[in-house]
C-alpha cells in the first residue's frame, strides 16, 4: 500500500503541483492539504480515491503557483499619507532626515496587490486541468500499489507453503497417531484411578471423552488446510483482498494457538510454534495489500 507520485500542470496563467503519499492501514484514511479558495475540490478527490483505493493512509497536497506575470501594484494612499505625517513629526522631533521613496513604498501596508477580476470560464478551464492532474497522479499511484503487491506475492505464497508443510509434519507426528493418544488415554486413566479409585465409571468415561477431545488435533489442522487453500485462492482472485486475508490470519492464528495448546509432547509444541512464527511473517507481510 505505499506508493508516491507526483503531477505538475498549468493553465491560464496558473501552475499546480500534485504529490500523492500512501503508506499501510488497515483501512482507508484520506488527507488532502489544499490552498484556500480549493477547498471545493475536496469531494471530488475522495471520491476519486475513494473508488481507486480501498486501503492506507493517503496523504494528497495541491500547490498552486502563479506563472503568468506579477499582479498590478498599487499605492494605499491613505496609509502612505499617514505614514509621511508621522515621519514629519518625528523629523520635526528629532532633526532626522526625511524618508525615502523606496524605503516608505517597502513598508508593510503601502503597496497593495491588485486581485485579478474572476473569470468564471478562467476559473472552470484551470480547475478541470487541475483534476485531471490529479487523475495522471492518481493512476501513478495505484500503478506503483499494484507493482509492490505483485513483488509480494513470491513472498505471500512462500509463507503459505511453509505453513502447509507444518500443518502436514504436525499430521505426521507421533503424538497425532491413534496409537499414541491411546497410550496417553490409558496413561492418564490410570493416574485419575489412582488419585480416586472409587470413581464411577459414567464419569470415568466422560473424563476419558474429554482427555480424547483435548488431545485430538485433526480439526485444527482441516482448518488450517482449509485456510490455506482459501489464501492462495485469494492471491490468484487478485484486487482489493487485504482485509480477507487479514481476516485469515487471525484465523490461522487462532488454530495454531489451540494446536499448541492440545499438544502432548515437545515435537508437536516445537511445530506449533514453527506455524505461530510463519504465520506472523504472512501477516506482517499481507499489512502491505490493499
């Protein structure tokens, strides 16, 4: 999501500059810094940007330059004659020499620029040059967007193939084998027995049930295939899919976070962690997608 891009214009004696900022959000946030007298612009950008972008935080400036030749001077006379009483008076206090022309018409006050008469048609001409300024800088920024996605996506399915193939040793591993989870059933059975021996055996069997259910992995891991297969077909759909998958990434966190928990022994723990370190890599990653 972080691109810049830059557009310059002119037109009638006018000339623009545009610069369009974008860096990471995970929703859309739209600034626009406007000259005064522009701010009627404003709406026509955001619904610009608003229909281009769907994510980041997009910084857009207008600076406006007059190219054509200086506006008219002329002199505040009123202000000028005030001046001139007061420096006569203090001359005539202080025996200091009287003021020259060019440091009186450098005071604050005495030149005045003559606003140019507004030309309706002038002004029409000059404001859709302008936006089609920012259309040209628009479109360079989406472009550039759309570059850093496309570099992104090597890295994207990397971490999806990395977390498939912990998904699949964490399938493999021995505490996942019914053998394994009998033997842990038999082991904790005993040890409940031997803390109550006088247990009844409904509730024996519900204690057994729930050691079974704590144990047994194979859900989170067809949801975390699941998710996988939902990610890479969101990288193949392309578009504004930056929200999806960060709504997977919570998803696949939430499954590695049960994994870890349920694990029995130290080699399902070690590939759980592995699965919590891969998929903070992707979603550090997919913080980058609109």
């Amino acid at each position: 999501m972080t691109g810049f891009a830059r557009s310059e214009g002119h037109a009638d004696g006018l000339g623009w500059v545009w610069e369009i900022k974008s860096v990471n959000s995970k929703s859309l946030d739209l600034r626009c810094r406007l000259p005064a007298g522009y701010d009627s612009l404003e709406p026509k950008l955001r619904a610009a940007l608003t229909e281009r972008l769907k994510r980041g935080a997009v910084s857009v400036t207008l600076t406006v330059i007059k190219t054509a030749a200086g506006a008219p001077l002329r002199v505040n006379r009123a202000a000028l004659a005030e001046i001139m009483a007061l420096a006569k008076e203090l001359a005539g206090e202080t025996g200091a020499a009287p003021p020259r022309i060019d440091g009186l018409l450098a005071l604050k006050g005495v030149l005045e620029t003559v606003e140019e008469e507004r030309d309706e048609a002038i002004a029409e001409r000059r404001q859709t040059a302008m936006q089609q300024g920012f259309a040209t800088a628009l479109q360079a920024l989406a472009a550039m967007r759309l570059a850093e996605g496309m570099r992104l996506v090597p890295a994207l399915e990397a971490r999806l193939t990395e977390i498939a193939a912990l998904a699949g040793a964490a399938e493999k591993s021995a505490a996942a084998q019914p053998a394994a989870v009998k033997a842990r059933l038999r082991e904790l059975t005993a040890t409940l027995l031997d803390a109550v021996p006088t247990i009844p055996e409904d509730r024996l069997a519900q204690e057994a049930a729930l050691i079974v259910s704590r144990g047994d992995i194979r859900e989170e891991l067809d949801r975390l295939a699941a998710h996988v297969e939902a990610a890479r077909a969101l990288l193949k759909e392309g578009g504004a899919i930056g929200r999806r998958l960060d709504f997977l990434c919570q998803e696949f966190n939430r499954e590695a976070n049960t994994l870890a928990s349920k694990s029995p022994d130290l080699e399902l723990t070690r590939i759980a962690l592995g699965l919590k370190a891969a998929i903070e890599q992707l979603r550090e990653q997919v913080q980058n997608i609109e």
